[in-house]
C-alpha cells in the first residue's frame, strides 16, 4: 500500500476533513536500513526522501518549513525551487564522523512553482 495514501486517509478520519495545506513545519529525521553499500544506501535514502517530499508538497502550507535528515548535501535538490531558503547544517551533538546532516527549507513558495 502507498505509505502517503495510508497517511492521508487516517488524517482526514482522525481530523475529519482533507489536511492539504495544514502543516506549518515538517520534520523528517527518519533514515533507511544501511547496508554499508554506498550506491545501495543512496538509492535507499533517496526513494525515503522522494516519499518525504511529496507527502511534503500535499501537507505543507505557503510559507511553511521544512527540515530533513540527508546523508549527502545534494539528496533535496529536487525541493530547492520550492522553498525561498535553503541550507544545510550539521548539529552540534552530531558526531564529527558521521555524514548526518540536515536540509533546512524555509518559506515554502507553493507545489506550482519552481
């Protein structure tokens, strides 16, 4: 089943009414398995953002924010038209080591423009 269907349909029961436009952030700190495959971990992680995205651009409003959990700096360009700023960041409590870091969209534009 369609993970956003499933999503979309337990909001309008619990909310009672559609929920496009709803949201004022959407934060997604979610990662795949890792296999330890560089090509296979990227291709994983992009299909979840790919899914984050859109479900993103049904229930995020105008103007709304977004912050994502990427692995690579290039993994939301597909988001960038979308948002007035965009930019990349690395937590302080995030291990130096790691390759964590998270995509910050600011100022949702709207699912028409890029």
């Amino acid at each position: 089943p369609d993970l956003q269907a499933a999503i979309d349909q337990q909001l309008a029961t619990d909310w009672g009414r559609d929920t496009s436009g709803t949201f004022d952030v959407i934060v997604s700190d979610m990662a795949p398995s890792l296999s330890g495959h560089t090509g296979t971990d990227r291709l994983k992680m992009e299909a979840l953002l790919a899914s984050v995205w859109q479900a993103a651009q049904q229930w995020l409003r105008i103007g709304g924010h977004m912050i994502v959990k990427v692995y690579h700096g290039d993994m939301m360009s597909m988001a960038h038209p979308f948002f007035a700023n965009k930019k990349y960041i690395k937590p302080p409590a995030s291990r130096p080591e790691s390759r964590e870091i998270y995509w910050v969209g600011q100022a949702f534009k709207g699912r028409s423009t890029p």
